[in-house]
C-alpha cells in the first residue's frame, strides 16, 4: 500500500510520530503496507520491566480512526492484562475507543499498563492469581521474563 492510498490522517500521525518520538517509545510503518508498525516500547523506570525493550506490532484496520488499531506483543511477558499470544487487554482497545484518540495515545497507555498492571481485569487469569495473591512473586517473575526475552545479551 503506498502512501497515496492512506488516509491523510493516518499519513499526519505516522508522520508526528516520527518527527516528535515518544520518549521510550519507537513505532515505524513498514515499508511494504504503512498501516503495519513496528514497535518498542521500553520499560518503564521503577517497573519490573525497566531496562527491558518490547516489541510490539500495530495494525491499523481498514475502518481506522472509526475502529481501534489491532496491538499485540510479540515480546513474551509476565503481565496480567497480556496473553500468551501478546493480546492486550485494555480499555481503549476495545470499547472505550473513540476516534479522537491516535496511535501515540494508545502506545503511551500500554506504556502505563507497564507501569501500573491491573490484575482486576486480566487477560491471563493465571498471572492475575499471582499478582493478587503474591506481588513479590509475581514482580519476581515479571523481572525474570523481562531479562530473558526483553533485554539485549549484552544489557542482562
């Protein structure tokens, strides 16, 4: 898809997004079809994912800005509100979508999931048991996955 069949909107966010980078946070449209990113999203400080960098990929469907981007994790990663297959659970994703919101908004707030996990509404029951029946366990194990599948060799 080139650039001439997008939306105008999703050619300005692509573009915003490039020229004013989110601080932690990298998203660049393939080459090949401009409504597929490539993200990382660094750990936040003071979270057991600091230091971790996560990829992530986003997909802008057809009907965008009138349905939300389809985001997923393609870093494994102990986290309540993420599957195993890198689904995200959260609100904006889903029914709290409104198509004010852009691509850097939805980024900065799976960057806050990071930060503040809610095991209250899971998307992985069993990391969520954990989380609220042992924190200190589950840090731990966030910690862990985060070394092993989100630093580079040379960072661990």
């Amino acid at each position: 898809m080139s650039a001439s069949q997008l939306p105008r909107r999703i050619i300005k966010e692509t573009q915003r997004l490039v020229s004013e980078p989110v601080a932690g946070i990298s998203a660049t449209p393939y080459q090949d079809n401009l409504r597929y990113f490539s993200v990382a999203i660094e750990g936040p400080p003071d979270s057991p994912y600091e230091k971790g960098v996560f990829q992530l990929e986003l997909f802008l469907p057809a009907d965008y800005p009138m349905a939300p981007p389809k985001v997923r994790f393609l870093t494994k990663i102990y986290h309540p509100n993420v599957d195993k297959l890198g689904r995200i659970c959260l609100d904006i994703l889903k029914d709290k979508w409104s198509p004010a919101l852009q691509i850097r908004t939805v980024l900065l707030s799976i960057q806050a999931l990071l930060s503040a996990p809610n095991p209250d509404d899971p998307l992985d029951n069993t990391v969520a048991e954990v989380w609220k029946s042992n924190e200190q366990e589950a840090l731990k194990r966030a910690r862990e996955y985060t070394q092993s599948f989100a630093m580079k060799s040379s960072d661990k």
